[in-house]
C-alpha cells in the first residue's frame, strides 16, 4: 500500500520532533514532528486523573504547539490502540488538517471516542509493511508485538535521515497471533543508517526479558481447575489476548464466560468482528444471564483492574451490580499490573472482596499477567540492532527516562560510532539540521484537565476551589435585603456543607449569623442596597470569624437576596 499526499519539496529544511507528553510521566503520548510547513503528530495519549483532582475526568497533552501550526498538521498516526496513546485523539482532530492513520484496530479503537465527540475524520488504515507519503515525510510501518494485536513501530524518513519510533513494544517470542516481531527489519534499518531512534523505556528498570502472553495460561489454568465457585477476571479490556486465553479455558472447563462493563463489551466486539478474537459456539453469555447458572459453570471478565469507581469490579465488590454477585467459594483474579498511583484505591476494591469471604489472585501470589513492554535486555536488543546516531527515550517517568540513557551510553560504548544518547523533556525541540541533533529550543508543554460533565477543559483556579471544598467544606451566609430601603428582612443564616466545627457547628453558625448581623447594621444603607459590596463585607467578617473560632478556612460564598 502507498498513499501519498504532495507538499512542496523541503530537500535542505530542518526537521523538528517535539515530545508533547510521555516524557516524564506514565501516559500522555504524544510527538510532533515538524518539517517547513508540514507537521505529523504520533499518537494521543491520555492519562486518567489522581485522587487530587477532583472532578476531573480526563487529562491529555497542551496543545498549543499544533494550534501555533494551524493549518500545517497534516497526519495523526497511531502506534497502537491503548488508552495512553488513543485517548486524547478527539481533542487532536481540531487541529488536524489531514487524515487519522493506524492499524485497523487502533482505528477501531479510536472510533468509539469519535463517534462520542460526533466526528467523522478522514481515516487512512495501514499495516506493517506499508508506506505512505506526507509531504517531506515518508513513513513506513514495522510490526512489533506488544499486550494487543496489531501494533506498529514507524519508521519517518525525512530530508535530513530516517527516524524511529518504537512505539510500544516487547519481543514476544511465541505471539497468540503468529506475528513475530520484525527483527529483521530493524537490523536491515541499522544497516541503512538511522538518524534517531525514539525508544520505549517503561520496563527499562527490569532486568532481563518480558514474558510472552502465553506465559500466564498455565496461572490460569490452576485457577479454573481449582476454584469451586464462579471466576471473576479483571483485566484491561484492550488486553485482547488475555480475553483470549480466559476464552479458551472458559469453553475446555465448561464454564459460560460473560463479558461485564461497557468497555469490556465494545472491545469485545471489535475484536471479533476483526478477527483478534476467537470465541467457540455457545460459551457466551449476556450478563443479565449470569444468575440463572449454578456459580460453578460461569466466569466473567470485568472491567475494574485499576480500582476504577465506577467500573464492573467496584460495584461487584460492593455487592451493587445487578447481576453478579459475589459469595464464599467465588474467586476475584487480577490480571493486571497496578498503575502507578493507583495502588490506593485498587486496595480499597480488594477489601470489600475480602469482607465477602471471596479469595483474591493478583500476579503476586500467581502468574496471571505480564507486561506487554520490554524489560532491559529487550531495549539492549534493538539499540544494538539499530545502531541510530542519536538516542531519545521517550514513554515513561524521569527516572526510566534517564535510566535508559545510562544504558544506552553503556550499550554502544564499544561501537565504531557511539550513540549520543539526548534525554529530553516535554516540550523540548529536538532539532536535525546540517549541524547535527541538538535541544534547540522549548515550545509550550503540559497538562489540559478535562471534565466529561461538560464542554471544555478543568482550569488551575477551578481545580483548586475543589480541592478547597474537598478539605475545608463550604459555608454560605444568606441574607435578605429590602433593595429600596436596605432594610434587612427576616433573620440572616449560615448553611454549611462539609464543615464540623469541633466546638459544635450549629452553635457556631447561629454565632456566626449574628456576626453578619452586626456587620450588615455597620454598613450605610446606600452599601446594604448595593449586593456586590455586601457580599464582599459578609464573606470577609464571616471568614475571619471562622478562622478565629476554628482555625479552618471554609469556602464562603454569601447570597443576598434582593427583595
């Protein structure tokens, strides 16, 4: 497949490549690449929010970068289908003014959320061994295995040489698909020259090499022969060959698997209806139809393996799903690896298990998941085969970042011609000219917050008045005022929600009314008849008072009442 779109020929420009996110957090992924008035963005990430801010539903990558080249983004193209590098696609395609590449899969995947945000891009599906050209760009796809089927390492070749960008990856060795790893492409891209290689780093910090997904069948296959009641599986909903594997066993146990959770339902029909699923005849079954079999002869896979509030897991655990319940002799199984920062409320959810008598497996009582990304000897692996000239890592925090670089430096230190290893940040402009490779520059990078209640995005101040309300509660003095006369009718009152007062909260709120008394008596009447300058003075007398009486410092918000 070739698909080509013209642009002026660039032969002499500079090429940069900018890291909009992933470089120093887990999530985020996002890279422009950038060539006289063609850019290509790959991938767009998400990441899900901390316990710190409240309300939001979503974080992706600032955007600023593509919106100052407005009109110039002519491609999104897409490494693989998960959430940390599709998530952001619908906030992206505003800005782009060019087609939506990837794997069909990932184009899949990506659909959901577009179809939600009510978007119809130009969509350009691509498999390994395909070229496109875009402008000065010509890009090239490279299978590579990882923890899903049909993901893609990309090879740029532009007027100053050929960049790499790995995406996600592992070298699985014995793939469910029967794809392997191009290996040999990689060596023949070494042989050739490569300018610089962008290198997954999530694992970098694990000593040897990653499993294969086959590697947990035999995990789980203690675990169906060995539990007497139903199996309830969380994992990822994207981890299709995990889905697979449960499958499978579902149908040689005699078990009835039922997929539970929106997430685990959607991918689960695209997988099939792609091809990356298997399921035999008569093995499914809805959720609703789950109750109707004895415990024994039912599995589930469910969405949750984060702690996720409102995902299948939780409301199981709480006993608050309509249709699975969990009882002594079922058994929970984690298949996951817990993101960073998750840990809290992933615990929370094992608790509530445990308080129904109901057995927990997570991988580290059991072999029942590995990660889809290459553990050090891996990285080594392809760094060697590649042989770039320059080095960037990219995908994970600070501390992988610059692990790999130590690595790499050690790596290639026996070479004819080392590699320089750049470890760069968010928003760094790594330039290719004449020159050579170098951080030239720094453009706009961060954090966008996004509420999924309503349009738009979750400002600084916003996100701190939550945070306030979260601590400190709010307090809300409400007075009527005759607006002709300044006279004050009936008696002023302080409701407060998610304020205690040690010394007794309603004692100190009818304290408190008095003091906006007393406050409003002081004022003039041409004051009291203005109701900007007497929420002004009530908020300020009533926040001092209570500081004084309790040291806390509530949200105060007055309501005056014009009468």
């Amino acid at each position: 497949m070739s698909v080509s779109v013209p642009v002026a020929p660039a032969a002499a420009l500079a090429v940069d490549v900018v890291p909009l996110g992933g470089l120093g957090e887990f999530g985020l992924n996002m890279m422009a690449i950038s060539c006289g008035d063609t850019t290509i963005v790959i991938d767009a990430g998400a990441m899900f929010p901390e316990a710190d801010q409240p309300g939001v539903d979503l974080i992706v990558p600032d955007l600023a970068y593509l919106e100052s080249r407005k009109g110039q983004v002519k491609a999104l193209v897409l490494t693989h289908g998960h959430e940390d590098h599709i998530g952001a696609v619908p906030y992206v395609l505003p800005h782009l003014d060019g087609a939506l590449y990837g794997t069909p899969l990932a184009l899949a995947f990506a659909g959901k959320k577009l179809e939600e945000h009510g978007l119809e891009p130009a969509t350009v599906a691509v498999r390994p061994g395909d070229s496109v050209t875009i402008g000065p760009f010509t890009l090239e796809f490279i299978r590579v295995t990882h923890s899903m089927p049909d993901c893609v390492a990309i090879v740029v070749r532009t007027p100053q040489g050929v960049l790499l960008h790995t995406g996600d990856f592992k070298i699985d060795q014995t793939p469910m698909d029967g794809e392997a790893f191009d290996l040999h492409r990689f060596a023949q891209l070494g042989a050739e020259g490569v300018l610089a290689m962008f290198c997954d780093s999530t694992n970098i910090d694990r000593r040897g090499y990653t499993g294969s997904e086959m590697d947990v069948e035999d995990g789980f296959e203690e675990i169906f022969t060995s539990t007497e009641g139903k199996i309830v599986v969380a994992t990822f909903s994207s981890s299709l060959y995990r889905l697979q594997i449960v499958a499978d066993l579902a149908a040689q146990f005699d078990r009835k698997l039922a997929f539970i959770g929106r997430g685990m339902n959607e991918n689960s029909a695209i997988a099939q209806r792609l091809g990356h699923l298997h399921l035999q005849s008569g093995v499914v079954i809805k959720d609703s139809d789950v109750p109707i079999f004895p415990a024994q002869d039912v599995v589930c896979l469910v969405t949750g393996s984060q702690g996720e509030a409102n995902a299948a897991l939780s409301r199981i655990a709480i006993n608050d799903h309509r249709h699975v319940k969990l009882a002594e002799g079922d058994r929970v199984v984690i298949s996951a690896r817990a993101i960073p920062g998750n840990e809290k409320a992933i615990g929370r959810v094992l608790n509530h298990i445990a308080r129904r008598g109901v057995d927990v497996v997570t991988e580290s009582s059991k072999h029942i998941h590995v990660s889809g990304h290459g553990a050090e000897e891996e990285l080594k692996l392809v760094l060697s085969l590649v042989r770039p000239k320059y080095f960037v890592p990219i995908h994970g925090e600070f501390r992988q970042l610059a692990r790999h670089a130590k690595v790499a430096g050690f790596v290639t230190r026996g070479l004819p011609s080392p590699v320089e290893v750049v470890t760069a940040e968010d928003g760094d402009v790594l330039r290719f000219d004449a020159s050579g490779g170098r951080v030239a520059d720094k453009t706009a990078s961060g954090r966008v917050l996004i509420d999924g209640t309503r349009v738009g995005e979750v400002g600084d101040e916003v996100l701190r008045d939550r945070r306030h309300l979260s601590t400190d509660g709010m307090v809300m003095p409400v007075v009527a005022i005759n607006a002709r006369t300044g006279v004050v009718e009936g008696v002023p009152e302080l409701i407060a929600r998610g304020f205690v007062s040690d010394e007794g909260t309603a004692a100190m709120l009818v304290a408190g009314a008095q003091v906006v008394s007393r406050a409003i008596e002081e004022c003039s009447v041409e004051e009291r008849t203005d109701p900007g300058l007497m929420k002004d003075r009530i908020r300020t007398e009533v926040r001092r008072f209570l500081k004084k009486q309790t040291g806390r410092r509530p949200m105060v918000l007055p309501v005056v009442i014009e009468i």
